[in-house]
C-alpha cells in the first residue's frame, strides 16, 4: 500500500466509523448467532496476495459485524 492509498483508506474508516454509529442504531444489541460461528468463515490459510481495502470491508461486514453487540 502506497502513501495515497493509505491515506484514501484512512479516510475510508473513518466516514465508515461514523456510519456505523447511525447504522448500529437499527442493528440488533445482542448478535444472533453462536459462539464460534467465525470458525467455519474464515479461510483455512492466509492470503498469498494483499486483498484490496473494499474486500477487506466487505469481509468485516459479513464476517465480523454478525458477532458484534452493538450498545451505541
């Protein structure tokens, strides 16, 4: 990752950051699934390659935010 693709990402996080706090409002407070379930998400190796910045987001939405108790 070079300077300006740091930089457009780290703008990225934050905008996405901030619409988080508006979206957790319409998200469940306690998650709805089972403890483990990122287990069988998440691939048996890594990646030999850098993943682009809107796969990595794409991977947290649908991996990570289904686990995540939101309170905001």
């Amino acid at each position: 990752m070079n300077g300006k693709e740091f930089i457009s990402s780290s703008e990225a996080m934050t905008n996405i950051l901030s619409i988080m706090q508006k979206i957790f409002r319409d998200r469940r407070v306690l998650p709805d699934v089972e403890p483990g379930y990122i287990r069988d998400l998440l691939p048996n190796h890594l990646p030999e390659e850098p993943q682009k910045f809107e796969a990595i987001m794409e991977d947290i939405e649908k991996i990570i935010m289904p686990g995540i108790q939101s309170f905001l």
